[in-house]
C-alpha cells in the first residue's frame, strides 16, 4: 500500500512505536525508538486516537506471526499434524486450524507469505462500529453527551431504559473510541467537547518511572488508621491541585470522605509549597476538631512543607502511592464534576475567593444518591450535631 507515492510503513514497525507507547514512553520517544519519526509517530497517535489498544501488537501476542506462519508452512509441507505443529509452537490447536483454514484452500495449498497478507488486509479493512450502524442508538448517545453525560453514565442508563433490547446497548469504552477514533464515522468528533476532560484526543500517561518530586519525611497511605477506609467516621479528607493554563493557576480542592463536603482553597500567587501550607492552614485549621482528622493527598511537590501544615492545623497528612489515584478516589470524583466550572487550559486566576465559595455551596447543595439523597451540607452538619 502507498501513500502520496511512498510505501506505507511496515506493520511491524507500527507494532513497535506502540509498545512503546505501552510502556509509558511519550509519543515522539516510542516513534524514535522504532526508527520512525515525530511527525509519523504523531500521526499513528492521532490515527489510534491515543487509545493504546488500538495500535498494533509486536509478534508473540495475540495475532500469529510471519515466522510463526512460515513454521506452519514448513511443517504442513513435511506432513506433520495440526496439532505437532501447534505444540511445536506453543499455541493452541484451534488457532493453527482455524489459520490454515481461513487463509488457504487447503493444508497443500497453505503459503506463509499469502497468509501474512491476507491476514494484515483482514485487520486493516475498515469495520462499522455499532454507533455508526445505528442510527437510533447514535442520536441517543449523541443527545446525552451533548447534556454532559459520561459515557458510563449513558451506557449504564440505555441498559435500563432499553432493557432487553440489544441493539441498543454500548459499552462506554465504546463510546469514547467513536468520539476519539479517526475514521469511525460514528459520533461527531467534536462532541469530545462535551466530555469532562474536554480533550480531542486521548493523552498518554507519565513515563514510567518518572516521579513528581520527592517529599521528605512523607507518611504513606499504608499507615492511615484503618477507620479511614470505611467512612464511618467524619473527617477525614483527600485533596489535590487542578491546574489551570500553562501549568500556572491552580485551585486547592478539598473533600470530606463521609459527607462528600467539599472545600476549595483559593492560591492566587501560585502554588509553591509555602503558599498551598499557608492556604491549606488557613483553610483546615479553621474547621471543627470533630471534622478535622486526617488528609489524604497525591505526591505532589506542591506539599513538600506538609509537616509544617500537620502542625499548625493539628491535622495528619498521608501520600498517595505513585500513579494511585484510586487511592483518593472522592476526590478524583470531585474534581471531575469541578472541572465543568473550571475547564482544563483556562485561566484560573480569574477566580475569585468568592467564585470558589459559590461554585462549593452549589456542588454542597446537591442531593447524592450515595448519600441516600441528602445533601454534602446536610450529612455534614449531621455529623456535627452528633458530635456537639
């Protein structure tokens, strides 16, 4: 296959970019490292709509290989069974069976080099998706989007509306493919917009190994007292940083784990550690001792004067594990809903105080079904009442 008069690049070399890719390099440096260049890497990256499932696997892995094929070559031609050359393989029987009879008229008629083609063409053709080829299901997932929803949200909900109607049911890895993956033809690309992260296209994660910046005399979460886990018992917070364009404004957000009570800290000279301690202080110290326990937070450099905060707010602070956002997952929560106020690449410092108050006292405000329909605010003073 060519493009603009050049081979296309070969499917092994592809294969090899996203391994890459898998393994935590970034985009530019997985391309180099499979002999190809920036602008081919990003465009496979682009193509592949950064879903790392979508590019292609090294040889050894799910799909059979040209050496793998040749082997099967070789040894139909010798007169060996399906299965000798299966085991010889270490595959299973019905993968060598289902190859020679999907890629030949025959075991006599079986050609390695045929078998790699018509193999990687069956890969390649084009595939309808489900929202593409129906029509009524792409109009309801495209209305719900354009309301906001998250494609869990909307996968969940055709379930229950639609019952035991197949045909209208989507997973919500589905959902994102179509709106991230060039050449679907499925949903309208920029409805990516309406997702909470607002991204055209999906970005890979840190590098492995990379770390944050190192925090000293940091107490890690496998300490935390065990009454943390079940929130039976209030005060016990998680918080993190969402930041703002170029990596420059930021906002403190804070959430209780019981009540669901959310806090967020204004930092308008920026978010060196002295200055989230001296927010952070201000911001927890002030509560009451009933809800003022412990705090659970990421490894961020922006905390590296917590011990500082730990003693004036009389408050015991514990990290995260490297790349565990599950570990703080109320506030992952939060600050999923807090980015429809405060959209990733916009400029935070535009925000008052007072704006972060109000944006609070709405999300404070809202009944949760996790909190059998009350309100944060209402399980809060709950718990203070209790306490008084």
């Amino acid at each position: 296959m060519k493009k603009n008069g050049r081979p296309a690049a070969p499917r092994a070399l592809q294969a090899q970019f996203w391994e890459g890719v898998r393994l935590g390099l970034g985009v530019a440096e997985a391309g180099a490292a499979a002999g190809a260049g920036p602008v081919k890497a990003f465009e496979w990256f682009k193509q592949a709509g950064g879903v790392k499932s979508n590019g292609p696997r090294p040889a050894g892995g799910r799909y059979l290989s040209v050496a793998e094929r040749e082997e099967i070559a070789v040894g139909l031609a010798a007169g060996e069974s399906l299965r000798v050359i299966a085991a010889r393989l270490g595959r299973s029987p019905s993968t060598v069976s289902r190859e020679v009879a999907r890629n030949s008229r025959g075991r006599r008629q079986y050609r390695a080099l045929a078998a790699q083609g018509q193999a990687q063409w069956r890969a390649a053709r084009p595939k309808t998706a489900k929202l593409a080829g129906n029509a009524v299901l792409r109009d309801w997932v495209q209305a719900r989007l354009e309301e906001k929803w998250s494609p869990e949200q909307i996968s969940v909900m055709l379930e229950r509306e639609f019952g035991g109607d197949r045909e209208m049911r989507v997973s919500h890895e589905a959902i994102y493919q179509s709106v991230y993956v060039q050449g679907r033809g499925a949903l309208r690309r920029e409805l990516a917009a309406c997702l909470r992260t607002g991204r055209a296209l999906r970005k890979p994660r840190r590098k492995a190994g990379e770390r944050r910046g190192r925090i000293p005399g940091k107490v890690m979460i496998s300490e935390r007292p065990a009454e943390v886990e079940d929130r039976a018992v209030p005060g016990h917070w998680e918080g993190d940083l969402i930041i703002g364009k170029a990596h420059q404004p930021a906002i403190g957000t804070l959430v209780e784990r019981s009540s669901r009570f959310v806090l967020l800290v204004h930092l308008p000279e920026g978010y060196a550690p002295e200055k989230v301690a001296a927010a952070m202080t201000e911001t927890m110290g002030g509560l009451p001792d009933a809800i003022r326990r412990s705090l659970t937070w990421d490894q961020g450099h922006e905390m590296t004067d917590h011990a500082q905060i730990s003693l004036d707010a009389d408050l015991d602070i514990y990290f995260c594990d490297p790349h565990s956002p599950w570990q703080r997952g109320t506030n992952e929560n939060t600050n999923g809903l807090l980015r429809q106020y405060f959209p990733k690449s916009t400029d935070l410092s535009v925000h008052s105080g007072e704006d972060l108050a109000a944006v609070a006292a709405q999300l404070n405000s809202r009944p949760r079904k996790t909190l059998d329909w009350k309100t944060p605010a209402q399980a809060l003073d709950g718990f203070l009442a209790a306490a008084a």
